[in-house]
C-alpha cells in the first residue's frame, strides 16, 4: 500500500508491525511516513531539521527518505516477532495477528481510554 503524497509504500507485515507500535496516541504509519518524507526534503532545500535526515553521497532526498523508512519497517517486524516469540513475522504473520495477545497500540490506547472513563 502507498503512502499519500509520498513514494513509501508498505504491505501487510509491515502494517501489522507498525500499527503494533504506532497511532493511539501518537503517530500513524502513514502520519510517520509523511513527516519523514518532508523532513527529508526540506532539510535538502535547506531548513535545518535534524542530522538524520542529512543525506550521503551520492543520495537523493527520496533514497535518504526511502532508507528511513525501511529501517523503521525492519526494526518494527523484528521487534514484534520478538515479542511474540516468533523467528520471522513475514512467515508467522497470520499467528501473531490472530493471537489474542496481538492488539494495535490504538487499540490498546482506546482500551485504557475506556478504563479510565474518557
């Protein structure tokens, strides 16, 4: 699936890993991707946002922007196939989804939400 307004995408592993891990009440993937995206190119065109989002020779942009964000997807799988005792979530992702365990982190917020009386 495409991320609006950028070139990231991702597919059904990736989005099961980050929404474990993103929204509630942070950021979406998508809201992630986007502000990633747009570090990245304005701090090419100048505006000082922060050093990781400096690109390396002979990189755009788009490739610094494009890095980022499949570090973050790799980090997120790998993480959550630790946390459910899984060796690769590509392979186990059907398991983890369907393990009562498994809740996405707006889920999870919406859930203490509802604890707390908001």
């Amino acid at each position: 699936m495409k991320i609006a307004d950028t070139n990231l995408d991702y597919k059904e592993e990736d989005a099961t890993a980050l929404d474990y891990y993103l929204g509630g009440d942070g950021e979406t993937k998508e809201e992630w991707a986007q502000r990633v995206w747009n570090n990245c190119r304005l701090h090419y065109e100048g505006t000082f946002v922060s050093s990781v989002y400096n690109i390396k020779p002979n990189q755009t942009w788009q490739e610094r922007a494009t890095e980022l964000w499949e570090n973050k997807k790799k980090k997120r799988r790998r993480a959550l196939a630790n946390e459910f005792g899984k060796s690769n979530i590509d392979s186990d992702i059907a398991k983890i989804k369907s393990d009562p365990k498994y809740k996405t982190r707006a889920q999870r917020y919406q859930e203490e939400q509802s604890l707390r009386g908001e």
